[in-house]
C-alpha cells in the first residue's frame, strides 16, 4: 500500500526547468485536487475498513498507468473527483466531493461519468440501455470497495438483479427453467446489463442470435423450414421460465393450434390411407403432434416438409 500512497506525489511535483508558473493552469492542484493524493484523503478515512478495501479490488494497480493507482494516476480522486475543498472543510458539506450510491446528493449521471471517463467499452454501449434511461447508477450493481464485486461472480451475479427485479428471477424457480439460480449460466449469459443495440439489452442484435449462440443445432438453414423458428424462438418459448416442460409458453396441441387450424388435420385422426379413421390415434390423443412432427425446428431430410424425419 505504501506504493501507491507515494504515488501519490509524484504528479504533484512540480516539472523542473526554468520559467514555468509554479503551479501549472492544467495541473491537479490547479483544477481542485488535493496535493498528496491518497495520502491526503486517508489521514481522516483510513479507519474504515470499507475505504481501505479498495486496496484488495482490482483497481488498485500500481503499475498499470490506466489504473487509478497506477503512475500518475488521479487515485481517489480520479473517482470522487477534485477533493481539496472537501478536504479544506475538514470534510463538512457542501464538500464538492462525488459522492456514490443509493442516498447520494451527486446526480447519477455525474456519478456514471466519472466511471465511464476510462471504461470506454461500457460508454460505447451505456446509454442504449434501459438502465441508463431509468437512472441506475454504476454503484448500484458494482461494489468498488470490495475485494471481490458479487456482480461480477457467476454465483451472486443473479443476486445484485434480484434487488430490483424480483418478478424476473421468481420465474427461474418455475418447474422448467434456464440453470441460472443453479449457477451454471447467469442474466449476462443472454443480457448485456449495460445496454447493447438488440432488443431488451440481449447480447446479439436479435432473440434468435442470442438463443443460437449457445443452441447452434436450431439455427438452421434447413431444407425444410418452420417459418416460426426462423422468425422467433419466443413465438413458442419464454426465456426465463416456464411451467410447461421445454420452456413453451403452452402446451401441445394448444401451442400449435394457436397457428394451425383446428379444423382440417391435425384435429382429425388419420388412418392408414391417410383419410380419417374410426378410431382416435393414440399419439394424438395425448396431444402430442411433436411425436410426429419431431423435426418441430426445421428438417434437412429430402422428405422432411412435415418435419416428420
Ligand atoms: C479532514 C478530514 C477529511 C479529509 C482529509 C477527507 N475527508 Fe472525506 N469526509 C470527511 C468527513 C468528516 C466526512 C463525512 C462523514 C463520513 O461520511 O465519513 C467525509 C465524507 C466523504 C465522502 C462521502 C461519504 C458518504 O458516503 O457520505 C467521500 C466520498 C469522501 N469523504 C471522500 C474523500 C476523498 C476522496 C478525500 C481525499 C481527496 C477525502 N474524503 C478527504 C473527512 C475528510
Ligand atoms: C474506482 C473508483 C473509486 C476509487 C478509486 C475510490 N472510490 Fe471511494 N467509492 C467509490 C464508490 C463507487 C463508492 C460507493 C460504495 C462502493 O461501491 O463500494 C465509494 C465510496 C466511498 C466512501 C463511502 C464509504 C462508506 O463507508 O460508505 C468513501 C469515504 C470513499 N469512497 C473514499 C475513498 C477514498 C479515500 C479513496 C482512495 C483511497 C477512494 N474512495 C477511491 C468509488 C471509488
Ligand atoms: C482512472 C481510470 C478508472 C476509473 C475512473 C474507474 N475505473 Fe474501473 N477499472 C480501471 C482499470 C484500469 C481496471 C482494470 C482493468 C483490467 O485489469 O483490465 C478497472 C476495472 C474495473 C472493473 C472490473 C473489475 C474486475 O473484477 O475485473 C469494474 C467492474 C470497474 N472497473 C468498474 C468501475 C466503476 C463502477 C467505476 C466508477 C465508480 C470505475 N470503474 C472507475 C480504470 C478505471
Ligand atoms: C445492472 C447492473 C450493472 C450496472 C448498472 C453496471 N454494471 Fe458493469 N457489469 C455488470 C455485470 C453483471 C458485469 C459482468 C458481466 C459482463 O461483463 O457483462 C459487469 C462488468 C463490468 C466491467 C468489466 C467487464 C467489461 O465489460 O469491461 C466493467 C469495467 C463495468 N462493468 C463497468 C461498469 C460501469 C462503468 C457502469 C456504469 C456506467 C456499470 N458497469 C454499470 C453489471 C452492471
Ligand atoms: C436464456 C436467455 C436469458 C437469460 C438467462 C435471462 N434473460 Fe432476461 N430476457 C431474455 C429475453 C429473450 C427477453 C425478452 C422477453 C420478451 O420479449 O418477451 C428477456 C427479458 C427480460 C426483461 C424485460 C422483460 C421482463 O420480463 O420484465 C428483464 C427485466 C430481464 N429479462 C431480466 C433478466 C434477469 C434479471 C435475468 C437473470 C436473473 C435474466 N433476465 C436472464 C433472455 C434471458
Ligand atoms: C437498482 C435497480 C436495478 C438493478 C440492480 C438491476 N436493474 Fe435491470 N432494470 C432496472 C430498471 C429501473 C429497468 C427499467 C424498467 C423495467 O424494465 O423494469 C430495468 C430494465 C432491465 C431490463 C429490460 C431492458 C429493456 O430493454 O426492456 C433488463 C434485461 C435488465 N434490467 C436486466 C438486469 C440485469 C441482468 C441485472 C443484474 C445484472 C439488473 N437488471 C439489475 C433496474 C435495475
Ligand atoms: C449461454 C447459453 C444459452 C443461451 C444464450 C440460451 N440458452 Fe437455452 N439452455 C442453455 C442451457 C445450459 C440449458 C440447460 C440444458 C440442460 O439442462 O441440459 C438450456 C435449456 C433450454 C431449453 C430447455 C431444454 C430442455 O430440455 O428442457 C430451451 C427450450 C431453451 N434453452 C431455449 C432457449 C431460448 C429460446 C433461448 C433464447 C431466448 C436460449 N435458450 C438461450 C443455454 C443457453
Ligand atoms: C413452433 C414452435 C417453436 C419455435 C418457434 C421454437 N421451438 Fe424450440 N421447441 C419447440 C417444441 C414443441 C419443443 C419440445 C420438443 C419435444 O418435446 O420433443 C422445443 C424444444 C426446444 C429445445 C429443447 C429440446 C431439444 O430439442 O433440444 C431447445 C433447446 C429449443 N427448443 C430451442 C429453440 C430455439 C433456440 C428456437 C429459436 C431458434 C426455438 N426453439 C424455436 C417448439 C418451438
Ligand atoms: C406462430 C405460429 C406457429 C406456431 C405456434 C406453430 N406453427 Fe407450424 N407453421 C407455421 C407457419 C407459418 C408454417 C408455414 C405454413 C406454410 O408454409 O403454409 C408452419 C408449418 C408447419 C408444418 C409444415 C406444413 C407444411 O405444409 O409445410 C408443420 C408440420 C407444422 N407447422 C407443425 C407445427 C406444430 C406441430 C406446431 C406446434 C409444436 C406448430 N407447427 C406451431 C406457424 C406456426
Ligand atoms: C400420428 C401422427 C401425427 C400427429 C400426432 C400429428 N400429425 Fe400433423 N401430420 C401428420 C401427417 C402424416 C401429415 C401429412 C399429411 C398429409 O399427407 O396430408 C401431417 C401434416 C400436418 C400439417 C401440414 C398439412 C396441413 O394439413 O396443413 C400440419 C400443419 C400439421 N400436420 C400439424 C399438426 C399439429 C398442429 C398436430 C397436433 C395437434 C399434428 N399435426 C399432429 C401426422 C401427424
């Protein structure tokens, strides 16, 4: 640690040479940053532990020059922004610090830039997402104090969503549901909580991408197509959760019949010649038209137009 507090002069100082004003107009202390850095701000904060345990996060680099800790890097600050008057009011408020979290004076798109200032890749995406359009801040999912930030852990990640979208992950402990709550797959396995330019923040541009990026057996071409398929995955499946077995949104034949007419076949038993017989089949009679027409996602089999083979 004592690395990065001495770190922490080393911006301060002032470039040698002949004439330049002691204190340049662009220099740190010139723009309202405290002149020791961290060192400063830890004579009053280092007996919280919470504040101290940014030094176990993943931003405390001292030799990565894009970390907050590393060379010449603005430490505290370069998040909480300039902190002398803060500091000269012995802390007291109005301390024009950036302040995170839920109970914060700062607004949340202050707070967000401050982040978004050296995380390029989350800015090029950011205010696409619903997220930023309803004023959820950085900090309300990610913990920056924090050895370890459970939204960045595939066993907690669903934990952080929990606290605004119950609903959604009471529907990943429906009787047939993606392995989410089981830690095999996570929300940010279909979603990009930071926005993205498909629909409802998924992570590739349309439902069916995303779904064929993981089940790349239904994503075709074939021979033989289901135009539905091909249009969307959800015209038969929910993504979270279901009660009926395969994540459909009905079961068979009601699912099928939602497209399909009632009246001609399939409602009407076939016989051998393929006209109706006297007796119901029995494969119909459980509702099952997936016992016959099994190759439901498209078939490439020459004979495959009623997805039978
Ligand atoms: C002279 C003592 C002192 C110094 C130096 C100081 N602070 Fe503070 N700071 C306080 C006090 C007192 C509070 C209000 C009580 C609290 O929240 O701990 C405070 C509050 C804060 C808060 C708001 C906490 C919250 O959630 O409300 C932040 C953030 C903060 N300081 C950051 C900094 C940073 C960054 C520096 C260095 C630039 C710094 N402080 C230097 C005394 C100090
Ligand atoms: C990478 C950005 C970042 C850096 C660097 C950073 N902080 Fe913070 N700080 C935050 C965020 C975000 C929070 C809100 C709580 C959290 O996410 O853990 C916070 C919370 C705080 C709080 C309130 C803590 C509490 O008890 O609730 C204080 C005080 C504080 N920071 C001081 C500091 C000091 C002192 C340093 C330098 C040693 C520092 N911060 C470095 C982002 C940062
Ligand atoms: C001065 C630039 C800077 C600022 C400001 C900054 N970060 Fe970072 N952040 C970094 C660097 C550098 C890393 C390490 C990246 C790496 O190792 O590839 C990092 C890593 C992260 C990670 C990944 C951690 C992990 O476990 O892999 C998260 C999440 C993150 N930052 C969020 C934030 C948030 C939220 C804020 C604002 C409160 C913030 N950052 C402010 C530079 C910054
Ligand atoms: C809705 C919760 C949520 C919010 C809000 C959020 N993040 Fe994240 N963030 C995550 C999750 C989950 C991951 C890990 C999965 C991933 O990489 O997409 C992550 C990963 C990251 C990473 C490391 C991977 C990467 O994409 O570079 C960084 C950096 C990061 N977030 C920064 C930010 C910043 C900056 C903000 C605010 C502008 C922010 N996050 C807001 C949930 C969130
Ligand atoms: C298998 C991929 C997948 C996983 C995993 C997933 N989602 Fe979704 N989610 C989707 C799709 C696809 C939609 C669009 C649904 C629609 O348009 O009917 C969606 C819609 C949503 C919506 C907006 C509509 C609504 O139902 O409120 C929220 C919020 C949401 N998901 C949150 C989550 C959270 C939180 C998790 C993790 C607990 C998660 N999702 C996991 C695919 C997924
Ligand atoms: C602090 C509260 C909060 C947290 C935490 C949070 N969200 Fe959200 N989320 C919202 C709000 C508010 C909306 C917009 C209203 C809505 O759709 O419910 C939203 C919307 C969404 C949507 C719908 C996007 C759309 O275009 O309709 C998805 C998907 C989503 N969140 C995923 C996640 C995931 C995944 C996580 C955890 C990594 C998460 N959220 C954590 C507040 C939150
Ligand atoms: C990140 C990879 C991934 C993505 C993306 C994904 N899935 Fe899945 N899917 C899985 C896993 C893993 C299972 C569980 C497989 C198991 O239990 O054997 C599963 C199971 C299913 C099942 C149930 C299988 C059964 O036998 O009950 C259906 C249906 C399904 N996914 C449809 C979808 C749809 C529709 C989408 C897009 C909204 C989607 N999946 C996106 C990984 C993914
Ligand atoms: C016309 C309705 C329909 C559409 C559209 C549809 N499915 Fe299915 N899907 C089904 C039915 C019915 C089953 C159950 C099959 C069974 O029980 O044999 C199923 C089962 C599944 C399964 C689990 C069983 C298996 O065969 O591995 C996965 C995974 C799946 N579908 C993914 C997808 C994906 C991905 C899409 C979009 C590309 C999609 N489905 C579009 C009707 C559909
Ligand atoms: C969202 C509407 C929709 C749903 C739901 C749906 N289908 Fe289809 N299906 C279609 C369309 C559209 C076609 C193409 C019709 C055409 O080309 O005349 C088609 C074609 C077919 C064909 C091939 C028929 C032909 O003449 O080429 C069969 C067999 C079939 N569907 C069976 C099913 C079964 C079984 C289910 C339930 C598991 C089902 N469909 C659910 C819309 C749907
Ligand atoms: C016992 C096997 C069997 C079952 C069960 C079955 N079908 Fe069929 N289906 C066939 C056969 C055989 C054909 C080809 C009919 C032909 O030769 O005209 C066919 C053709 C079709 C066609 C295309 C021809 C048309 O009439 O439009 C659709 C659509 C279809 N079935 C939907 C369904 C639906 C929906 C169900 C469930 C309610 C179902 N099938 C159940 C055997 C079955």
């Amino acid at each position: 640690m004592v690395m990065f507090l001495a770190a922490g002069a080393a911006w301060a100082a002032p470039p040698a040479g002949p004439p330049v004003p002691a204190v340049p107009s662009n220099s740190p202390t010139a723009l309202g940053y405290s002149a020791q850095g961290a060192d400063t701000c830890l004579m009053c904060h280092r007996t919280n532990a919470r504040v101290m345990a940014i030094f176990r996060s993943p931003h405390a680099q001292p030799n990565n020059p894009r970390s907050p800790f590393g060379p010449g890097g603005l430490q505290c600050e370069a998040c909480h922004g300039p902190g002398e008057a803060h500091v000269k009011a012995f802390g007291m408020k109005p301390a024009g610090i950036v302040v995170f979290g839920p109970h914060s004076p700062t607004p949340v798109a202050k707070q967000n830039s401050m982040c978004l200032a050296c995380h390029k890749n989350v800015a090029r995406v950011w205010l696409t997402g619903a997220h930023a359009a309803n004023n959820v801040s950085c900090a309300d999912c990610h913990q920056i104090h924090a050895g370890t930030d459970p939204v960045m852990m595939q066993a907690t990640e669903a934990s952080v969503c929990a606290k605004c979208h119950q609903a959604v992950v009471a529907q990943f402990r429906m009787p047939y549901h993606h392995p989410v709550l089981e830690g095999t797959m996570t929300c940010s396995s279909c979603h990009d909580p930071h926005g993205s330019f498909g629909p409802d923040m998924l992570i590739k541009s349309t439902v069916n991408a995303t779904c064929t990026s993981c089940h790349a057996a239904m994503r075709g071409p074939f021979l033989w197509e289901h135009q539905p398929v091909t249009d969307d995955c959800l015209d038969c499946h929910t993504p979270h959760g279901s009660a009926v077995a395969s994540l459909l949104k009905e079961p068979t034949p009601i699912l099928c019949q939602q497209c399909h007419d009632l009246a001609g076949h399939p409602s009407v038993p076939y016989g051998p010649q393929g006209l109706p017989a006297g007796m119901p089949n029995p494969y119909l009679l459980i509702g099952g038209c997936v016992n016959c027409h099994s190759r439901i996602h498209g078939s490439n089999s020459p004979s495959g137009q009623y997805l039978m083979r």
